[in-house]
C-alpha cells in the first residue's frame, strides 16, 4: 500500500499550493503563512517522510522524496500545481521538477541551490542524538541536553517543537532521528540530479545566509533559464520565519504574474 505522505489542507481554491519545510522541520512551521496563502490557494503544508507526522523509513533518497511527491498529487487528483520547498524541501521540490516538470505550474524555492554543500549539521546531529529520553522527565530536560552543544536560543527552539508524548507515556522526537542521521551526508552533499526545469521558477534567500551565493546564480539560471531571483532582507537561512511579510509577497507576486 502507497504511504502518503501527512498534510494540513487550508482554504478551497481552485489551484493547490503545496509548502514543503526544511531539514529537522515539520509542516506547522508554516502554518501562519498558510493561512495567509489559503486566501488565493488552496494550501498543502506538507510533512516530508520522517519529519512531523508523515511516515518513517530507513530510505531517505531524492528518489523516495520525489515519488512522496508524486504520489501525494496522484491521491489528491491534482494535475498541476504550485510546488514551493524550504531547504530540504527546496531540494526534494528540485528533484521533483526535474523528473515531473508537467505537474508544476511554478516553483519557489526558498534558500537552496542546486548544488551540493558541505556537512554542516553535525553539532546538532550531536545534540539531538545526545537525548536520552528514558532520562526525560519534561521538555526543559531535552533543552538542558541541547544547550550543552547548541548556543543559539532560536535553533534550540526550533528543535525542540518537535518533542512530543509518544504512546509509551515517554517524550520523544517526532522526526525519525536515526534514518535522518544515517543519510545526512548523502542528503546534503550528494545524490544530486544533473536536471533542468523550463518553467517559472523564484529562488528566494535569505540576505544574512550563505545557502546561495552571488556566485550561485549561473548554476541556478543552468538549470532554471527562467529563474528569478531574489534577495529576502533582515533574514538567514529560515528567510519565511525571519521575514514572513517579505517572503509573503515576493511568492504571492510571483505567482500571480501572468
């Protein structure tokens, strides 16, 4: 049986917005813009496989990721759609735009280029695997564990919403740390698809992040020849997170460019 993967389904327009989130994320981290995206779309925020609420797997491929993709448009019966990827999410809605460039009217692809990057999350791979919830008695334990590897107040926030009561009455994650922490260096650094998509495309980065760079722009333009892209001011690497007016209307113009 085909595994879909989780969603949350907002507003009842016409044509299908789907939200993918980043690495160690989960689809509420878009809820509020959402919301204001439902006015125009009907809005897909969207669990990638084992992060949130969506299933869990030992394969973590682009493959796996794409046909995820796929098949969640196949059991919605939308034909086409309006494809936007934070992080990697950006990576997976790429692979997909490669292979099943008919299914995407326009794509958004925020902080992400097609390339490949060096491991840079292992302090928090070591945190995260660092958690002993046998010793867990409440969530200010898994921050305490946190705090010893992750300086930054707002990563460690941004980790800890995925701390949840699992069925064993113990808290747990609710991404699946293991398959994520077996294919970190393949998802960052390898794996990628040599492809091209010939339809409308924003790239959008954050002005205080490093994920896409000035020099970025000819690869993006290679693969994408009808890329825009655009800087998000007052942002890092979370450009919807750090600057969720500007990052409404930059994906809201675009889309509603003939």
């Amino acid at each position: 049986m085909t595994q879909i993967l989780h969603s949350k389904i907002t507003g009842d327009k016409p044509k299908h917005l789907l939200i993918f989130h980043g690495l160690f994320g989960q689809s509420d981290n878009f809820a509020t813009l959402a919301k204001q995206f439902a006015e125009f779309y009907t809005v897909h925020a969207i669990d990638l496989r084992n992060h949130g609420r969506s299933f869990h797997s030992d394969d973590m491929s682009f493959e796996a990721m794409t046909d995820d993709i796929l098949n969640y448009l196949d059991h919605y019966s939308i034909s086409e759609c309006y494809l936007l990827g934070h992080s990697l999410g950006g990576r997976a809605v790429i692979e997909f735009s490669y292979g099943y460039p008919k299914r995407i009217e326009k794509l958004i692809v925020a902080d992400m280029a097609p390339k490949a990057y060096p491991p840079h999350h292992q302090g928090i791979i070591k945190a995260l695997n660092s958690v002993d919830f046998d010793k867990v008695e409440k969530r200010s334990d898994v921050e305490d564990v946190l705090k010893q590897f992750i300086p930054d107040t707002g990563t460690r926030q941004f980790l800890l919403k995925n701390v949840y009561h699992a069925d064993n009455g113990k808290y747990a994650f609710r991404f699946n740390l293991k398959a994520l922490t077996d294919s970190y260096n393949g998802m960052v650094g390898g794996n990628l698809t040599d492809g091209f998509f010939d339809k409308p495309a924003l790239f959008l980065r954050g002005a205080k992040s490093d994920y896409i760079r000035d020099e970025d722009f000819a690869l993006i333009r290679k693969h994408f020849p009808q890329a825009e892209i655009e800087t998000i001011p007052n942002s890092g690497h979370w450009v919807h997170a750090e600057n969720p007016k500007a990052f409404f209307e930059d994906v809201i113009n675009f889309l509603n460019e003939n």
